[in-house]
C-alpha cells in the first residue's frame, strides 16, 4: 500500500466514523475563528469556547479588538493561558489587519503570516474553514496520529504538512484534519490508544500493516 492509498483509505475510514466533523471552536465570521485560535493555543477548545461568546460580545469588530488595552483584554482571556503574550497578539494583529488588510482578514498564506500570533497551523485553518482553500492543519493530534498510521516519518510539523499536503485533494484537507482531532479525542490517544478498538487498525502501520 502506497502512502497515498493509505491516506484515501484512512480519510475513508474517518469519514464513516465522523460524518459531522466541523471546527470545534464556535464562531461567526473569519476574526472570529483566526482570534479563538491563537486562543487555543496551549489550551482546549472547549475552554476558548467558554471564553469566546463574552469576549466578541465585548469587543464585536477588529477595530474594537485593535483598540483594547492590554491589561483589558489579558483579563478578558485570562484563563486560556499564555494570556499576557496572547493579548499582546491579538491587539498588534488587528491593527494589522486594519492598517494593511483594509479590515479584512486576508485570504491567503503569505498574508496571514504576517500577522502577529499566526503561525502554518492557524492560517491553515482559516483558510480552510472560511476560504475553501486550506492545506493540513498540525496540531498534536494531527502530528501523532499521521505518523503512527504511516503516512509522514517526520516529526516538526511544517515538515509533516509538507510530507502529507500531496496525499489527499486540497479540498479535502480541512475535513480530514477535523476528523483526525476527534480521532485523537476517541481512539488514537496519546498514552493508551485502542488500537483493539479503532475501525482503521487495517490501514494502519503501527499495527503492522
């Protein structure tokens, strides 16, 4: 087995067993999803999600986001960790975003890496999830999951979106990610995978195949 057949068979495979994937974080329009995830760095998704609702209440635009003090919007993340830095980026990207975007997120790679506090992984996300246009998105899940199923040897994870970006249509990029995190929350977890359990064991390397 080819790891391009591989990847098509295990998409498969993850598609049957999460037929509803979508983004976990909550949110409304393209700053909405590029804040909540710098906000999930070094932290779940259901904590951003608890966060989240009060904080675009509070700041509804990217100008109000651009205007905020420092110590305002620490206090307002505060809880997802990291929030001094987080906060710090999420001001500087905004007027960013105003200053060389028109005030709109923009829709492509070399754009958004721009920006303060996005990295491969964030970018690729939005790309993905607002613009159709995505490629993979590693996170820890991701990372653990492609490399024992075979499918990457690498273990930085721009070397890992590199290695695997080929193996599976763009257009399938953001789906697939989706799925490998609710793969990693159920099944393939980090310690003790149920490997006995998981409907992808014959597609898999580290069970031998």
């Amino acid at each position: 087995m080819t790891r391009k057949e591989r990847a098509e068979a295990f998409f498969d495979i993850l598609l049957t067993l999460y037929p509803d994937a979508q983004c976990s974080l909550i949110y409304e329009n393209p700053l909405q999803l590029l804040i909540a995830t710098q906000l999930s760095a070094q932290c779940t998704d259901a904590r951003v999600n608890m966060v989240t609702p009060a904080l675009f209440k509070k700041y509804p635009d990217v100008y109000a986001f651009a205007n905020a003090t420092q110590e305002d919007m620490e206090e307002a993340i505060r809880s997802t960790g990291f929030y001094r830095n987080k906060a710090k980026n999420i001001i500087a990207c905004c007027n960013k975003i105003i200053e060389n975007f028109n005030s709109d997120v923009p829709d492509n790679m070399e754009d958004l890496l721009t920006l303060d506090g996005v990295g491969r992984k964030t970018a690729n996300l939005v790309l993905g999830d607002i613009f159709g246009k995505g490629g993979m998105v590693i996170d820890t899940h991701a990372k653990r999951i492609l490399y024992r199923v075979g499918l990457t040897k690498e273990s930085l994870p721009e070397k890992v979106e590199r290695d695997t970006e080929a193996l599976l249509p763009r257009e399938k990029h953001s789906d697939f990610c989706h799925r490998l995190v609710l793969h990693g929350r159920a099944l393939c977890t980090s310690r003790k995978p149920k490997c006995s359990e998981c409907p992808a064991s014959n597609v898999c390397k580290k069970m031998g195949v």
